[in-house]
C-alpha cells in the first residue's frame, strides 16, 4: 500500500494518506495512518520505503540478517522483497478511515481556500471584541446632592424647564427678574404714553 507523506513536523510520529487497497479491510483506501517512529514488532503494520515509494503493510517476520518480511492483509502472498531495517520509518498506532481523503482535499487549491473562507468565517462569527474580557471600572463617588432623585433638586434650586422662577409669598412661582447691570443702575423705567 503506497501512502502520501502529509508530516507532522519534528515530532515522533509521521502521517501519511493511502492510496491503494493492499491493506484492505483494516486500513481501506483513502484512510489517512499515523506512524510511530519507534522500534517495530513482528504483527505490526508498518511503513517502510521501497523502489514503489512508502509503503504500509503488515511485518509477518524477521530474516536471520536482520531483514523484515512484509505482506498486505489483502494480498494472498508475501512481498517478495525483504526490507532492511534501514528502510523501516515505524509502526501504526492510528488510521482513521476516509480521513485521508479529507487530508488530501486540504492539500489542493480548492481545499486551502475551503479551509480560509471557513477561518475567516470563524473569525467574523466570534469577532475579535467576544474574546477579549471587558474590564469593570469602578464608578465615581457620590456626590451629596446625586443622592436626592431629580425633582427633589429641581424643587430646592428652583431650576426648571424653560426660564428660571422664583417664589413669591404664599407659595406661587413668579417669573424672575432680569439682573440689572451697572449700566441699567439708576435709570428709570420709561413708560409710553398713548
């Protein structure tokens, strides 16, 4: 079974996609396998280089000089060349069907922008103000008169809509007066005559 090398970096395992059926039923076509770069163990599957490429098949024996014997599950005899140690990457420890073929979508044009537009609608979906925390700011102090409600302090001041009033005796509002200026001091009223 050949695969695809896909990488997984400077880690210790590797993973690449399959491309043909040799190791069906356990890992059909398209399955994507990780491999431990370890040591392997004869019942293993594992992949290994070839003159064919990498190939993944199941290690049924080892040769008195060290070599490996290989064979594909659904082959009905061995590989005909043993593998020297040498060419042994490791063994499976994972391969989950058909994810192959979603890995190799990813590799392509179209994939990659699949991949952007689904980031780029992640990230307008969340937007960038939902994962920053707010932060409480403790409020002003008081001031003494914010304690009374609004029209307790319009009533003491007099303050009101429109034009400053004041009270006359007997508790009836009056409009007040203009303050006189220096100018208008001692200046007397002048009244028309009709």
């Amino acid at each position: 079974m050949i695969a695809l090398a896909v990488g997984l970096g400077a880690t210790r395992y590797r993973l690449y996609i399959v491309h043909t059926a040799s190791m069906e039923p356990t890992i059909p076509i398209r399955s994507a396998v990780v491999v431990d770069l370890g040591p392997v163990q004869v019942g293993e599957v594992i992949s290994f280089y070839s003159h064919n490429g990498l190939v993944t098949h199941r290690l049924i024996a080892i040769n008195p000089d060290g070599s490996y014997r290989t064979k594909g599950d659904a082959n009905t005899t061995a590989d005909v060349s043993s593998v020297p140690a040498r060419d042994v990457v490791g063994h499976v420890v994972l391969a989950p069907r058909n994810a192959g073929a979603w890995l190799y979508y990813l590799k392509t044009p179209t994939g990659m922008g699949s991949l952007l537009c689904l980031a780029l609608a992640a990230a307008i979906f969340v937007g960038p103000g939902r994962s920053v925390r707010r932060r409480h700011t403790a409020p002003l102090p008081a001031t003494r008169s914010s304690h009374r409600p609004q029209h307790a302090r319009r009533k003491a001041t007099g303050a009101h809509s429109g034009s400053p009033r004041r009270t006359r005796p007997g508790g009836t509002l009056a409009r007040a007066r203009p303050a006189r200026t220096p100018a208008s001091v001692g200046r007397r009223p002048q009244h028309r005559t009709g």
